[in-house]
C-alpha cells in the first residue's frame, strides 16, 4: 500500500492520483529506490503515464512504460552508467509488468537544453509531473524565440527527413524480400517520422503519440496545405488508413495480423506523395522563419 508518510519531497500521492493504486504503489517504490542510489534534485514521470493515455494491453504485449527522468547535481554521478542502469534494474523489479525507461540529466544540462528551445525537455518540464522534488533547483522553461524555432525546425527537418528515408530503404528490402509484417511496421514509421518533421517545423512541438490519425490530424491543423496522408477521395481509404495505423502495434505482436504486397504497394505510392508534400511546404515554413529570427536580431 502507499505509504501514509511519505519521504519528505516525495508527492506520488497526490501527482499521480489518475493512475490505479497499483501503479501509484509502483512509482513511490521506484522514488525510494532512487532516493536510495544517490542524492538527487528531482524525479519526473512524463509520457503517457503523466498524461493518462498509457496503454496496457496484455493481448497484444503492448505496454506503455513508466518514462521517469532523474535530475541531479553531479555531473560525475549522472555520467556514472553503471550506478543508473543497476538503479534502472531495481525499478523494473517493482514495477510489475509495466516497462521502467529511466533517463539521469545534470539540473544544469536541463536548463541548457531549455535554453535551446529542446522540444524533449520542454514536455518533460510542462507535461510532466514532480514525484519528488528538494526544491532546491529551479528550473525556468523559457519562451521559444524565433531564432531558437528556427534552429530546432532545421534541425528536426534535416534528421527526419534523412531517417524516414533510411526507414523506406528498408521497406523497400522487406517487401521485396516477403517480410510483409515487418515492411507494414516499416512504412507506419515512414509516415509518423515524416508527420513528426512537419510538426517541429511549423509548431516546435512534438507530442509523444504514434497515432498516425491523430497525428495526421495535427500536420493538417498545422499546415492545411499538406493535405491527409490518403486522400479523402480514395475508394479504399478508411481500410488503408486503418491497416497502416494498426501496423504500429499488431504488426509486432499479433500474429493474427495480415497485410498483402499490394495493399503495401498502395500505401507505399500515398506515403511517397505525403512525402513529397511534406518535404515541399516545410520548406517553404523554414524560409520564413529564417526570415524571422533575422528580422528580430
């Protein structure tokens, strides 16, 4: 059960009261063993769990993880890989069935990446939540500048763009090779990589979802320009956009999951053209944020 009192800091109770006891029981055992492994400023759960869309789905094997970011003083200890990946292994053996991905960063390594304008740490100071908290470092999210969009729509633009090619590569290898599954996989990350590039460019905000419809959704609100990922006009379109959005998941773990060569080849040709748009209006977005951080210096 939770303890009735609690470390002095440690908040489990009352941040997370929309998760089950269970999970609550599970994140203030996990606090402690931190606690426990060295002197540390702040413990943050964000993700799905802090928002409250985790998935647990003992069908499909599918199950969000307890996302928790340790800050600390010492540099030498957030460095020390050993002490946190033990640390990490000890979370996970209370954690039941739930996945423990645990990342260490230095206060002062938060506040320089904030300083960039990191869409990462943003969410993880705004959308997550303090399970303990010393209070004895603050820490500011300070307002994005257009300089600073203008860097991180660059900087998102030129990787996503360069992964979600490596990404069709080996779609194109599986598929060719009769891996259909794990081509289906391929292709649903094709797509959410270059949703994720359109979202950096024009919002500098990246929220932590796979959902290709929903974040489909955002590109179109983003950027009403681009158009949907299928084309409304398309006969088959909600059954494609269905199979595609169920390759994230099921195409893993379900073996009842089912795809032929040529609904691949279909979805293939829309998510190439998706591409293609995509690629063209961001470039036009960064054209005119490079003119913004010049105008405001």
């Amino acid at each position: 059960m939770l303890l009735e009192q609690p470390e002095p800091g440690c908040v489990v109770a009352r941040a997370v009261t929309h998760l089950p006891a269970a999970k609550q029981q599970q994140l203030c055992a996990i606090v402690h063993i931190i606690r426990a492994t060295a002197d540390i400023e702040r413990v943050i759960l964000y993700g799905s769990h802090a928002r409250g869309d985790w998935v647990d789905d003992p069908t499909s094997g599918y199950l969000s993880d307890f996302d928790v970011a340790v800050l600390i003083a010492s540099p030498v200890l957030a460095a020390d890989e050993s002490l946190w990946a033990d640390c990490q292994d000890r979370a996970r053996e209370v954690a039941g069935d739930t996945p423990v991905s645990l990342i260490v960063h230095t206060v002062e390594d938060v506040r320089e990446q904030l300083a960039q304008g990191r869409s990462f740490f943003r969410d993880v100071m705004t959308e997550g939540v303090a399970l303990y908290d010393t209070g004895r470092a603050a820490i500011t999210v300070p307002a994005l500048t257009p300089a600073m969009h203008h860097a991180l729509a660059q900087d998102a633009f030129t990787h996503y763009f360069e992964h979600a090619a490596q990404l069709y590569r080996s779609f194109e290898r599986n598929l060719a090779h009769g891996s259909l599954a794990i081509a289906a996989f391929e292709l649903h990350q094709v797509a959410e990589t270059i949703c994720k590039a359109v979202l950096v460019v024009f919002t500098a905000y990246l929220p932590k979802m796979h959902d290709l419809d929903e974040l489909g959704r955002r590109c179109t609100h983003a950027c009403p320009n681009l158009g949907p990922l299928v084309p409304q006009d398309v006969p088959d379109r909600k059954r494609l956009v269905a199979l595609l959005r169920a390759a994230y998941v099921d195409a893993r773990y379900s073996f009842a999951f089912e795809v032929s060569r040529k609904e691949l080849v279909a979805l293939s040709r829309y998510v190439c053209a998706f591409r293609t748009r995509a690629e063209w209006v961001c470039r036009e977005q960064l054209a005119e944020l490079g003119a913004a951080a010049q105008r405001h210096g």
